[in-house]
C-alpha cells in the first residue's frame, strides 16, 4: 500500500550500507515519517498549489453550536417579536431537532456595543474577543445543511455527514506534509463534555490511516503510550530501542524489505515522542504573564490550557490542531449556556490571537472560532423535558470568526434578515469555508483529491463552492 | 497505493499482443476523461455523442463529424479534439481541469489507427476457465510461472521451514504457531508433512476466527450503534455466526444467500434469521430530535453500497446521485438494487435456546403453580377468601362501567400501517415519525357518549414488545400520546377529564451528558408537569401520556367527554404523537361507554366487564382477580405479577425481517441523492449490463441474493477469489477489492483470476478448498525475499516471483503476543469484551462515554475478534493498526507504520502484561541465558536465533545485568523487546 518514496530511495541507497546513524539522520531528515513527519515537501506534488499565507490552522470547534443571537449576531427586532411566531413564509419548510416551526420568538439575552476601529457588533458576554475585533473577521452568514450535532460536526470537518471521509487536518497533512520534527503534525483536543461526532472528525477516512489526528489527552500519557511502563528504566528503554533496531537492522539486510527501514525509524521517532511530547506539555517555562493572559492554570486541562498548549505546538511546527470546546447546546436557559461557555473560552481565544501576534506567529498562522451550526430565533420550551428559555439547533445561519495567516481582520462580513433567520448577504456554506482555509494554505481545493472506490473525492465535494475572497487579505 | 498501472504490468500487456488492448489502456482513458459527458447518462451528455458504445462512437455527433473512423486517426474528430489548442476545441474541455496526457493521446490515436475496436469490460462476462499453460503442476504455478517467463524471472526458493509454518499458521488461522507445533512440521520428514499441517489449521477452530474478522470489515460489525450516543448494541450472535459458518465451510453461495436474505428460506432456522445481520450492521443516529428515516435512508445508502463492495465488485455508491460516470450503472439503476434490499423490517430477534419448549412449558407450570397456590396464601386460608371476594365485587362493581369495544371504519396515519385486528386492537407497523397523527374514523353513530377508553397492550411484532413504535433514542417500545382530540367535521368535541393506570412516567431525556442536568431542574420545578393522561387533552405538543414498553405492559386510560356527547355517523378520532424522537402507538383498543362515572379501574378489560354485569361472572377469574390487588396477599401477588413478566426468551439479536405483503415499501429515486428530494417511484431491478433476474421469481431480496451467486454472474466468484488472494498475498489480483469495474487496473494474472473463479464455483464454492489451493501452491510457499534484481524489476512483487512481506492486521498482532505470552484465550463466542486500555480512550471527547473496565480473567486475552467495538471511540491498538471503526465497509485496510505503533508495542500496558508473562515463562522453561534468548525469540518469531543474534540479544542481556537491573526485569525487557520485532508483527 502506502510506501513512502523516501524508503524507497533508502532501500536502493542505502542498503548496501546498512543502517547506521548517518543513514537514519537522513531519514529523519526526510521526514519519511507518516503522520509524525510526513515529508516536509509534500506529500502531493504539485503542493503548494500558490503561495501560502499559512503554515498552521488552530480551529477552536465550539461543539454543541453557540447561540449567534447572543454574541455576533444583534436582532433587536426579536425582542420587540418576543413571544410571537414567525411567519411560515420566512420558516419555509425547515425541519428541527425540537421545536416546531411554529414556536415564537425569543429575543437576545444580552447586550452589543460597537468594538475597535471596524466597530464590529459583539454582546457583552465576548470582552476580550472585543478586545480583538480589529484582528479578526467575523462571519455572520455561515450555513450548513445539517440540523443535528453528530452528522453537522462531521460535515464542518469532513465535507460529508455521515463518518467515513477524510478530515479537514488529515486532508491537510496529506496534501501539505508535516514540519513537525518530532511531534504528530495534526493534533485533537478536547476538553469539554465529549464530541457528538466523535473519532470521525478527525478521522483520515480513506486516506491512509498515519493523517489521522493524534488526540491529546487530558488524563494518562498527553499521547498514548508516551510513558515508559514501570519496571523499565531509561537506560532499558534506551537500550530496548537499540535492540530492536540492531535486530530489524539485520533482518532488512537479509529480508531487503524497506518498510523495515521505515520501521526502524519510526522506533527513534517513538523514542523522540517519549521526551518531545512531555516536553510540549511542561508550561513551567511559559511566565506567569503569559499564563494569566490565557487565564491557564498549567495542571488543570482547560480549554485555556489548550489554547497555549496550541501556541507551543504552532511553535514546534504542528500543522493543524483541533480544540473542542463542547457544551454550547443550549435547548433550555441560552442565557446561562452562553455565560458559562463564555467564562470558559472567551478570555482565552482572545489571549491565543494576541500571544501568537505579539510573537509574530499570528501572520502564519490561521485561527477559526465557530460551532457546526446556529440557534433557533425561536424559544425551545418543553414542559415534559424541562426546557424553557432555549433554543433549538439552527443550520440556515450561525456566525464564525477566523483571523491571522491570510485573513483580513477588523471586518465583518454578511449578514441575516431582521430575525436572523436567513442569510441575506455574502452566503457562507461550509466547502466555502473549507475552500477558504486550504485556500489560506496554498491549497487549490478543487485539485487536492484522492481516489477511491471509482471515484476523485475532495474535502469540498462535487457541489460547487468558492474561497470566500473578501475574508482574504 | 499505486496509482498507475505498473511500467512492467503495461510493457507485458504490450509484448502480449502488439495491438492497443482497448480494456487494458484504452477504456480507462476514456473512462478517466470522456464518459463523464459522452457516456451512458442521458442528462450529462454533450453533443449527442456517446463514446462507451462503438455505434455511436463510430457514428456522427452533433457537429455532423465522425467521432471515431476506424483506421484513420486524422479523419476522427476525437482525435482532433484533443490534440486541438484552441480553448474552444480541445477535449476535454479545460474547465474539467484534467488535461489529456501525451502519452494518453498518443494510446488513443494508436488504437484507431489500428481499427478502433470495442471490447467488452473483461469483469463483466462470465469467467472461463483457460487450458493450464503447463499440465503436471499446481494449476496456480503453472499460470504465475508463465507469467514470470514472460517477464524473464524466474520462481524464488521454497521459505525455509520456520518460516512456512510461520507463514500458513498465521494466514489460515490468525494465531502464531507455538514452538512445538512449529518443530512438529519441521522435523515431519514425509512428503505429506506441510499438506497434513494444512489440513490441520483448516480444521481449526481458530481458522474460522481468523477469517471471519476479515468478513466482518466488510459487514461493518460494531457493538454501538455510531453517531452522537453510540449507545451499545446486541448483535454478537451474527458474529458468532459467521465463525461458526466458517468453520463449517458453509458454501460461499449459501454464506451469501442467507446473510442477505436468511429470513426468506423456506424453512428459515434461527441461524438463517441470525445471518441478516449483515446488514443490521448499519449505524443509528440515536442523536435528539434526528429524522429517523433520514437516517433510515443513509442505512439504505449504505447497505447497497456494502453489497456492491462485498459481493459484487462495483462502486455502486456512485450511482446514488447521479447514473455512474464510469460504469453502466444507472442512477435509476442504484435505486433498482436498494429496491430489491428495502422491503425488510428491523427487529430485534429472540433466538430460542434449543430447549425453548421445555423452558416455556416450564414457566407456564411455575405460572399455574404460583396461582393455584395463591389463594392458599390467603390468611385464614380458601375458606376466608369467599366472603371478602364477595365484598370486593360489591365495592369494585359500582366503579366499573360498560365498554363498547370500537372497530374504525377507516384508518388514515402520516406513516404507520394500522390494521384491525379480530380482539378490536389495532396493530399498528411499519416507518414512524417523530410527528405522526392518527386519524381514526368511525361510521356507526353513538348517543350520549360519556368517556373513550383507551386500552394499550404489549404485542410480539412490535419493538420490545410495545405496546409503541419507539424503535430508537427513546424507551423503547413505549409511546408519547402528545394530544388527543374528537371531531366531527369541523365540530370538536370537547373532553374534559382524564384518567390513567399507570404511575405519571417521569420525562426521560436520554441523552447521557444532559440527563443529570435535567433531573436536578426537574427537582427544583415542583410545579413541573407529568405525563399523564389529562396531558394528552391540553393542547400542549410537549406533554401527554407516556407508557413505557416492555413485555406484559398492559395499560389504559379513559377520557371523559366535558358533557355526554352523541357522535354521529363518520366522527373521528385524531391521536398525535411527537416527540423529538418517533414515539407512535402499536398496539391499542377503543372503546366507549355511556356511564358517567368511567374510570380507569386497573382492572382488565374482562373483569371489568363482569363487574359491570356486561359479561357473565367468571367466579375464578374474579378471585385471581381480587387476589391479584388484595393487600393480605401483596407480596405473593408481586412475585407472581413479576414471573408473568420473566418469559423465557432466547439471546437477542439483530435481524431483518420481510415487510408483510399488506405493507410493503415502496423505494423511489432521490434526486442527486438528497433524502429531501425523493422522485419517482423505482421498482426492484439489476443493472441492465449483468444478466438478469429470474422472471418467474419475485423481484425481491432472496431472488437478489440467488442471483448473485446465478452461474452466469461475472463478477460475484471473481470479486471473492480476488479478496482471498489479496489475505495471502497482500494484493489482489486486481488492487481495487471493491472495485472490479472500468475503473479498476487490469489483473496482473487475468487466466488465473478467471480460472480459481470457475474453480471456486465448480467445487461447490467451498472456502476451504480454495484456501487449501492457494497455500498449497508452490508460488504462496517462496521465500519473500526481496533480492536485488526482484527489487529492481518487480518492486511491488506484482508477478509473484516471490513470496509477500506485509504487516499483520492489528488483531493477529495482538493475539500473537499473547499467544508468545501463553495467555491468549481460546474461549468462542459471546458478548464482546474489555481488554486493558487507557481509561481516557472512551472517556474523552467522545459524547457516548462509556467506562472501560478491563476484564478480568480469562476474557482479558481473549481473541481480538472479540474485543468490545465501540465506534466513536474505538479500541486504541486496533485503530493504532488500522482496524477499522465499523463505521463503513472495508474491503481493504490500509496498512500503515507509524511511531504510535512503536510507541503502542513498547509501552501499552497489554503489550507490557505480556513481556511479564512471557519473560517469567522463559525463566521457567530454561535456567540458562541461551536457553531462555531462545525460548523468547521462538514464541515470537517461531524460528530459532542465529549464532550473531544470539550474541547480539545477550549482550543485551548483559547490559541490563550490569545496571543491576532485578533478573526478573531482564527477561521482561528482553521479551518486550522480542515481542516489538519487525519479524514479530510481520507476514514472513
């Protein structure tokens, strides 16, 4: 199946020789690693297809889907509706998970106020994001076609709603390579209450399996197994690896089969991992300054937590990196839902965009805040569920920011009828959004495909999408 | 994955014939850059031309001109379109952005010079057997062997004997051969020794686990249902199925038939009915408020796709939004195939244990037992209970009211099948929604009507017995009565109160993550409504009244008219149930009564009849009755109450049952395949390429399935050969498993693929026979060593002139270490289970959480086969090796190497469990330093060391003595490091 060319070069050169450190250096060097290293020149020819403005995508998946209602997206007008329902014309058909169509309005919990320069319109539950507004590009008009959370957070990361394709990071490190030295090149974390989705959003789908993502754990070992077991000590462990290597170094020499040479490699890799991946996890080198600007503290997993463990890997040349932040879904009490998730990630999504600026990294590196779909204008209330003061999932319009590598920030871009019910200007769908990251990428979404079963698939899919050109900068 | 058809593979077929192969170079250009507009479908075609058929390839396209003039390149516009440079011109078009190479343009004008001729796709004929190209051999060798002279290479050496049994052992039974089983074959000095070890592991147990995990990427087994909960599932027993008919050598065609329609044999055993769970396999958005035929619809999807990769070799997901742009698969064709598969129910099968008779005549005699002795019970005895049986009628008598039973004239719902049945209940069937509404309309008209009884009940058909349609997210075979209304045209009557059996069910959410939060709100809202019936009357959708399922469950509530109401001749009944998820009725009776003090009395339907003096007294039965709610007897009562629920039932399993005739379903076509755009109606079919289906047989899943296996079927026999070679040798014939299709390479040996699928077909298509061809092959027996020279001129090993070096799926990886260890388990079958793993691997990031408890005992080393799938969050070391998910059907897994595998062999606590073991046994099996290096490197890799590994793993050993590492601790290291061997994890 899947040889990479470098152990193929290695085998006609290098055989003869045998493996020694020299012939292993270069190898690394190549990077012939899979996911850990997956050739730093691309593993596609051809990639870059244009000159990138990015090296890495930090996307904070506010799972669960925020209410845009009470942080983007101001509609005054719900509250003058408040208690009343939308008029069929306007609900046209559109299915819920929930609610009926007819249920009446609720107006916005909270209030907006005017921010920085671009005077972009942001509720008081986002302070620090407000702090940010000239760095980011808000999008009020995103769409997705999909009203529930499995298959929607699917769909935001594969293209595709049910599981089985390849994953947005995936997709990205198969297309671009790693230039991660000795960490995994794309990286999931999550650390809220579990994602609906769950291992298919980061799947590698039919891609080969070594572009999954690598999750990054909040108990046990960061990556699995990076821990020694006890009863080996270092110098063993050590040892054991030179062993192996020493043994599978003979058995190439007789058996000539070169993914033995990868297979050895990837044994100095794992050595690596064993000391990069604590290291990455350490924050006793980052200052306290730095710690309170994310609002992090260093041994508790938090979402803050991960945004900065985010930065030290955008630092080490991680590629793409997921952070799940679950427990936006609020069917009852939005107004509760969105402070407490707000308490929980406002400050540090403000503090990742001005750390990776004020460290120069920001122009390289592309930030994407959003959820996999919006909230209902409409009330959920349910007597036998409890519910009151909700609102139910909503795919016609939800609100998303994205800021640094090829991003134009302190803008806002389209826009929802008085109701925000639908979209009426500069419709965003989600293969919009997915072109416009790879676009950001170097990445021609149309000529990034794979093969399989009969068919040439893409992350965006065969319906037509465009990179949104005025989020570029 | 290679990409391209191997330099070799095309300079071969090109010394085979000096002639362009039009199936081999030709169609796939034509395939790759012209069908997509000039093919087979109607609405994508430009130009009125078509080029997959020679008539009108040959013939004139819109602009007048001739396509393609056999013989003469320069005459066909083909030609000139794609070595035109004007933008308007060229072919393909630029904006398909896929350029024509050189090289393609150059095959295309070479093969119309040469004439231009059609040649059918050769997957798409019946296989024939070619003569052996060399009689006296293995008719395997005789084919690769003439392959190989055409390529001037010649057969590599037999594999030295370790290696072999090494070899055979893991390929035909997943598991490693101990040291003694691997001296037994070694020191065999008779001709027959490696056919008696062949026939050894076929007879196997273990042969059957082995293959049936490679059957099962196919069918996608899981033990969760996917999506957002991934709530758990029961469908071992289909697994366990496969092993067993595996083992048995159940013919392939029989293996098909009843997977895809066992429940339609005549005769169907509880194994036929267990084997639809092949396509039970598909997932279940439990998800709040999903559209459950949205997601039927996605299993549907999936189930012809599955098919189409499993048995037939075709892409026919392709065809799901629009007619197949490569082969001559119609989109209305796509619909054709989930037709003859669509017309099945979904339910959960109870197999009876083989004394199930005995059982329930067991349990009815504890029945009859237990109610003979209850009036003894009595305090005071038999002679005691007469006179208060007397009193309870007297004060039971005045509460109890007539019924009407009534039967509706007409039954209309938004989905469910009602059906009347001879007792007055109505039995409802079929697809649900989460907003479905009954209207019930009744033609005889009634005077002074004071209340409606409704009496729901448990029924066998339905899910979890009913009495609902709750098949999903919510309880199970409960239902949710939202609202409850009387009309007579536009009149409504109004009721006014409302009374229930049943406790006021509380509200359950079932979602995992929302569930405490729900119930801690509930308990701050005293005021918070219940369930109940008055619910069903308020006009409020999100309450009413709720019966949960379950056996036995037998409960009613009666609602009264405000006032005594006549209803006249065609009045109805409108019942709506909605939920956010399907929660309809299953299985419920009308009836009314005149009496204005209606209640529901709890008591059944024929007591109650008695007491009102509407039937005739029953003495016996009123006793039981009495006895049944007297309070001296409560406990006796309850227990007896509670046997009456515990029915002897079989292991459940998930199964597919025929839609009866009065209910089938029709299947139409989606527009590009969206659930939202569903078109006309598409009656069952095959595509027009392939024979046909019989027509003196229903066009449904069990003529399907017989079709497939129909001699004259191309592809089925192929499609199976061609995955049993890719297990042994690591590719197939063809790389595509799933795909045998103009897409696909052309096979590297096309006679030898056909001749094993007449063979297979021939031997009455006995998996082991043909497994047993292939291993006893001389080509399956080389040495895989890659030389130089076969470096050089066969990288990829594509003409087999040695034997093949791949990595071991994750399974066999893991049951080998265990195996080295002596812990492995050979106990079959049974619910899945918990071998060691990090706890954060179900806990994190995962909504459907669940705790992984390790097992203990025996059922921690049990095979892989038999690890606990969860799909969200999959068992971390198979995913590690590339397992698959159960998520989708994999013909091909890849096979990747990556750090996380090393770092997954070197420090997982299962893989550390086993060194443990296997260094301790090593320090008992020898007391030497050599003997025990031996022990440990032959458990691993079967052969003994070589005097320089010997040196080597000692010096090791030395090293760690040195350090004062505990010996103990030695041999752990020594194992650990044995077990992470290259050779270890690999198909020698």
């Amino acid at each position: 199946m899947s040889r990479p060319n470098v152990t193929r070069r290695y085998f006609f050169q290098e055989c003869a020789l045998g493996v020694g450190k020299i012939a292993l250096a270069s190898l690394m060097a190549d990077g012939a690693l899979g996911r850990l290293a997956a050739a730093g020149s691309g593993q596609v020819s051809g990639l870059p297809h244009h000159a990138p403005k990015a090296k890495a995508v930090i996307h904070l998946f506010m799972a669960g889907a925020p209410s845009q209602l009470e942080l983007f997206d101001h509609k005054p007008e719900l509250a003058k509706l408040e208690g009343k329902p939308l008029p069929p014309s306007i609900i046209n058909g559109q299915r819920y998970a929930f609610i009926r169509p007819d249920a009446a309005v609720l107006g916005p919990r909270y209030k907006f106020a005017r921010h920085g320069q671009s005077g972009a319109e942001l509720s008081e539950m986002i302070p620090h994001i407000a702090s940010i507004a000239d760095d980011i590009a808000i999008v009020k008009s995103c769409r997705t076609t999909q009203f529930n959370h499995a298959p929607a957070q699917i769909y935001m990361n594969t293209g595709f709603s049910q599981p089985g394709r390849p994953s947005m990071g995936s997709w990205i490190t198969y297309g671009l390579g790693s230039e991660a030295k000795d960490l995994p090149s794309f990286v999931v974390m999550s650390t809220g209450a579990g994602i609906s989705g769950g291992a298919a959003c980061w799947s590698s789908g039919f891609l080969p399996s070594s572009y999954a993502g690598t999750r990054f754990r909040n108990t046990g070992d960061a990556i699995l197994n990076t821990g020694t077991p006890a009863g080996i000590d270092p110098a063993t462990q050590k040892d054991t690896i030179g062993l192996i290597n020493a043994m599978n170094d003979r058995r190439l020499r007789l058996d000539g089969d070169s993914e033995i040479a990868t297979r050895i490699a990837n044994y100095e890799m794992a050595y690596r991992l064993q000391t990069s991946a604590p290291d990455l996890m350490d924050l006793s080198t980052e200052s306290k300054e730095t710690l309170e600007l994310y609002g992090c503290d260093p041994k508790v997993p938090s979402f803050a937590r991960a945004c900065l463990l985010a930065r030290r890997m955008v630092e080490r040349g991680v590629r793409f990196i997921n952070i799940y932040n679950e427990g936006w879904d609020a069917h009852s009490d939005v107004a509760g839902n969105v402070r407490n998730n707000c308490a929980k990630t406002d400050k540090a999504s403000a503090a990742l965009v001005k750390d990776l600026k004020r460290r120069g990294l920001l122009d390289s590196t592309l930030v994407v805040w959003g959820g996999e779909f919006g909230r209902t204008p409409m009330v959920e209330s349910s007597v036998s569920l409890g519910r009151s003061q909700g609102r139910d999932h909503h795919p016609q319009a939800f609100s998303m920011w994205m800021a640094g590598g090829g991003i134009k920030g302190g803008q806002t871009i389209g826009a929802t009828d008085e109701m925000g019910f639908n979209i009426v200007q500069d419709e965003v769908r989600v293969p919009d959004l997915q072109a416009t990251i790879l676009h950001c990428l170097g990445i021609d979404h149309e000529r990034l495909t794979f093969r399989n079963a009969g068919l040439d698939f893409r992350l965006t899919g065969v319906e037509p999408c465009h990179v949104v050109k005025k989020l570029l900068a | 994955m290679s990409r391209l058809c191997s330099p070799l593979v095309l300079a071969l077929a090109a010394a085979a014939a000096s002639a362009v192969d039009f199936n081999r170079e030709v169609r796939p250009i034509l395939a790759q850059h012209c069908f997509a507009c000039h093919g087979m479908d109607e609405q994508a075609r430009k130009g009125k031309l078509r080029l997959d058929l020679a008539d009108s390839a040959h013939g004139k396209g819109k602009s007048g001109e001739l396509a393609i003039v056999p013989g003469q390149p320069d005459k066909s516009e083909v030609i000139h379109r794609i070595f035109s440079e004007d933008p308007d011109d060229i072919m393909p078009p630029p904006e398909a952005k896929k350029p024509m190479s050189a090289k393609d343009k150059a095959v295309l004008r070479a093969w119309i010079a040469e004439g231009g001729v059609y040649q059918p796709h050769w997957a798409f004929s019946a296989p024939k057997q070619a003569p052996l190209p060399q009689a006296g051999v293995h008719p395997i060798d005789a084919f690769v062997r003439a392959r190989l002279a055409q390529a001037g290479l010649k057969p590599s050496p037999e594999a030295d004997r370790f290696a072999l049994v090494r070899r055979v052992t893991l390929d035909l039974t997943g598991v490693p051969p101990t040291p003694e089983e691997a001296d037994a074959f070694v020191q065999d000095k008779s001709p027959e020794a490696y056919e008696k070890l062949v026939d050894r592991l076929l007879a196997s147990p273990r042969y059957g686990e082995r293959w049936a995990r490679r059957w099962l990427d196919l069918a996608r087994y899981a033990d969760t249902n996917g999506f957002e909960k991934d709530r758990p599932r029961t469908i071992w027993p289909y697994r366990d199925w496969v092993v067993k008919a595996i083992n048995a050598d159940l013919p392939y065609d029989q293996f098909g038939i009843k997977q895809l329609a066992g429940d339609l044999l005549p005769d169907a055993t509880p194994d036929d009915l267990i084997a639809t769970g092949f396509h039970r396999n598909t997932m279940l958005n439990e998800e709040g408020g999903a559209d459950p035929n949205e997601y039927r619809f996605y299993s549907m999807v999936d189930r012809v796709g599955a098919t189409g990769a499993a048995w037939m070799g075709l892409t026919m997901n392709c065809a799901q939004c629009h007619t197949h742009k490569y082969d001559p698969i119609l989109h209305t064709d796509y619909y054709g195939v989930m037709a003859l598969l669509n017309n099945a129910d979904e339910p959960t099968y109870h197999i009876p244990a083989p004394d199930h008779a005995k059982q329930v005549a067991e349990h009815a005699r504890k029945i009859a037992e237990a109610e003979a002795a209850l009036p003894g019970k009595f305090p005071g005895g038999v002679a005691a209970l007469d006179p208060k049986v007397d009193a309870w009628i007297a004060a039971e008598a005045p509460k109890a009211s007539k019924w009407e039973v009534l039967r509706p004239a007409k039954l209309q719902t938004t989905m469910p099948k009602l059906e009347v049945q001879p007792d007055g209940f109505i039995l409802g069937g079929g697809d649900s929604t989460k907003s479905d509404v009954y209207d019930l309309t009744f033609d005889r008209p009634l005077k002074g009507v004071t209340a409606i009884r409704l009496e729901v009940a448990d029924h066998p058909s339905l899910p979890n017995d009913g009495p609902g349609l709750t098949s999903y997210e919510g309880p199970l075979g409960g239902f949710f009565l939202s609202e409850l209304q009387a009309w007579h045209g536009d009149r409504r009557l109004e009721f006014g109160e409302a009374f229930a059996t049943n406790d006021e069910e509380e509200d359950r959410i079932s979602d995992a993550a929302a569930a405490p939060k729900a119930k801690a709100k509930a308990k701050g809202k005293a005021a918070r409504k219940k369930n109940n019936a008055s619910a069903a009357l308020d006009g409020e959708m999100s309450s009413g009244w709720q019966v949960l399922g379950g056996y036995g469950q037998r409960q009613t509530a009666v609602f009264r008219f405000a006032k005594p109401t006549d209803l006249p001749a065609g009045w109805t009944l409108k019942m709506l149930f909605e939920k956010h998820f399907s929660c309809s009725l299953g299985h419920f009776r009308l009836s009314v009564t005149t009496d204005e003090q209606a209640t529901a009395t709890g008591h059944p339907a024929a007591i109650e009849a008695m007491l009102a003096g509407a039937a005739p007294q029953d003495r016996d039965a009123l006793r039981m009755r009495f006895l049944e709610t007297a309070p001296e007897v409560a406990t006796h009562a309850k227990a007896l109450a509670a046997l009456r629920k515990r029915i002897p039932r079989g292991q459940p399993t998930l199964v597919m049952r025929e839609r009866p005739p009065s209910n089938p379903r029709t299947t139409v076509r989606y527009h590009r395949g969206e659930y939202l755009s569903p078109r006309e109606e598409v009656k069952p079919g095959v595509p027009a390429f392939l024979p046909g289906l019989p027509k003196d047989a229903p066009a449904d899943r069990l003529t399907f399935a017989r079709w497939l296996f129909a001699p004259e079927n191309p592809l089925t026999a192929r499609v199976a050969v061609n995955r049993q070679w890719q297990a042994f040798f690591g590719r197939g014939f063809v790389p595509t498993l799933e795909d045998l299709g103009y897409q696909s390479e052309a096979p590297t040996h096309p006679e030898l693929l056909d001749w094993l699928a007449v063979e297979f077909q021939r031997t009455g298509w006995s998996m082991k026979k043909l497994h047993r061809l292939i291993v006893t092959s001389a080509t399956y027996r080389q040495s895989s060593r890659v030389t130089p020279e076969l470096a050089e001129k066969d990288r990829e090993n594509l003409l087999l002139a040695r034997g093949s070096r791949f990595r071991l799926d994750a399974e066999v990886i893991r049951d080998g270490a265990l195996q080295a260890a002596g812990l492995l388990s050979f106990k079959m079958g049974g619910p899945g289970v918990y071998p060691p793993q990090p706890a954060s691997v179900t806990s994190e990031g995962t909504y459907g959480r669940i705790d992984w408890k390790p097992s203990e005992g025996e059922d921690r080393y049990r095979r892989s086969l038999y690890t606990f799938i969860k799909r969200t969050a999959p068992f971390a070391m198979a995913t590690t090796f590339d397992a698959p998910t159960g998520e989708a059907c994999i013909a091909r897994r890849d096979v990747s190497n990556s750090p996380l595998q090393a770092l997954t062999l070197l420090n997982d606590e299962m893989f550390m469990e086993a060194a443990r073991a296997l260094g301790a046994k090593a320090m008992a099996a020898a007391t030497d330093d050599a003997g025990r290096i031996t022990f440990i490197l032959r458990r691993c890799v079967t052969r003994p060391p070589a005097p320089d590994e010997l040196k080597t793993l000692q010096a090791f050993v030395d090293a760690q003595r040195a350090r004062k590492v505990a010996d103990k601790d030695v041999w752990t290291a020594l194992a650990r490091a044995a077990l992470n061997l290259d050779e270890s994890i690999v198909h020698p």
